[in-house]
C-alpha cells in the first residue's frame, strides 16, 4: 500500500473543496485503520490527479 508519507498529493482542504465532502470527514477517514475502506478511499482521493476528480465531481 503507498504510505501518504512517500507521495504527495492534494491537500485535505482542496479535496473537500472539490468533493463536497465536510473537511472533518476527511480527516477522520484519515486517522482510520489503514487495512479499512475509508483509509483507502481516502489515500485514492488523496494521490487522484485533480482535474480528474474536478471532471468527476462536478
């Protein structure tokens, strides 16, 4: 699994920005077990190419 500490990807803000999703709910996907399903959504949105998540989210 890509640990976020070896990739850079957007910030939590502009993920909430671009998803709709409160920014309290990302940080809290973050802090999950990292075998769970919101630690892994997280990590996709996370290192996902911005103008791909704009193009799907809007």
């Amino acid at each position: 699994m890509v640990e976020i500490r070896t990739k850079k990807g957007l910030s939590d803000k502009r993920i909430s920005e671009i998803t709709g999703l409160p920014y309290n709910t990302i940080m809290q996907w973050k802090r999950t077990d990292k075998n769970g399903y919101r630690y892994k959504l997280y990590l996709y949105l996370k290192l996902s190419d911005e103008s791909k998540l704009i193009e799907g989210f809007n």
